[in-house]
C-alpha cells in the first residue's frame, strides 16, 4: 500500500504552525494597539466638541435671557468681563422669592449663568470655564458680543497642532 507524505512525516515541518501563530500574534497585537490610539482620539476629540457644544449653548442661553428682558440688556445690566465671577444678587429669584424689578432679573440670570460656566466650581458645564458679554449701542440697534471660554488641554495634548488650550466661542449679533 502507498503511503502518501503528510506534514507530520515531515521532520522540518513540525514547528512551522508555532512559528505563524506568534507572527500572526504580533500583526494582531500591533492592529490592535493602532485601535486603542484611534478610540484614545476619537474620545478626546468627543470631550473637545462635547465642551464646544457646551458652550455655545450657554452663550445663546445668556443671549435668549437678554432678549427677554431688552431694556436692562440696553442699559448694560447684562455686561460682564472675564475675570468677573458669579456674584450673588440681593433677590435669587428663586421658589417663593420673585424678582420683581427687571434689574434685579437681569443680576440674577448673569448670577446663574456665570455659575453655569465653570465647572471647577462645581456647578458649571465647562473646565475654567469663562464669560463675557459686551453690549454696544449703535443707533438704531444694539451689538452684543458673547465670549465664552475654556480650558480644552485634555484635547490639545493629544492634537497639539490644533492650537491652544485655551477655547472661545464668540457670538455676535443684534437685540
């Protein structure tokens, strides 16, 4: 009877499956670690336009609130710089405790929204998060500037040629 050869006939041939499974094993392992730097970036760039989504809308937010109470948005009850925290008004406007003047509105709505900024305090939505609101009047309108601005380093220490890590949104548009 004739004998076809086999592999396992072979005395050189014993070890080559071994020898396929670890070079298929480092391809896996090098695949797979470009994986895990691709979900590192996709997440940090999530967290980046998490946080510029975040504070767009905080900046329309203070904007719908000046529109709603115009008067004191022309008379620049709504201004605030930077470096201006959230300064607690006289009147929260909170449960039973109405605001009855609309200045006291407008303190209490840049009270809340600086409050909403910064998350480091604890009850904002952005890192060092920032504000500012300049009112311009330009007969017959008025120009308001919304500047919004955080810390964004968790992103742009994984896109460093991104720019810096300090972001703005800027709104600008009329009463």
């Amino acid at each position: 009877m004739f004998k076809h050869p086999t592999q396992h006939d072979s005395p050189r041939a014993r070890g080559f499956t071994l020898v396929e499974v670890l070079v298929s094993l480092v391809i896996l392992s090098i695949g797979l670690l470009g994986v895990a730097k691709l979900m590192l970036f996709s997440s940090h760039a999530n967290d980046s336009a998490y946080l510029r989504s975040q504070a767009t809308a905080l900046a329309y937010e203070i904007l719908d609130n000046m529109r709603a109470n115009k008067t004191e948005a022309i008379a620049h009850t709504y201004d605030t710089t930077f470096a201006a925290g959230p300064v607690a008004p006289g009147n929260l406007c909170e449960g039973l405790n109405v605001c009855t003047t609309s200045p006291q509105l407008a303190l209490y709505d840049v009270y809340r929204w600086k409050q909403r900024l910064n998350a480091t305090a604890g009850t904002g939505a952005l890192p060092n998060g920032q504000g500012f609101v300049q009112t311009v009047l330009t007969a017959p309108q008025t120009a308001v500037t919304i500047k919004v601005q955080w810390d964004d380093s968790a992103a742009q220490s994984v896109f460093p040629l991104s720019g810096a890590a300090q972001q703005v949104v800027v709104l600008e548009t009329l009463l």
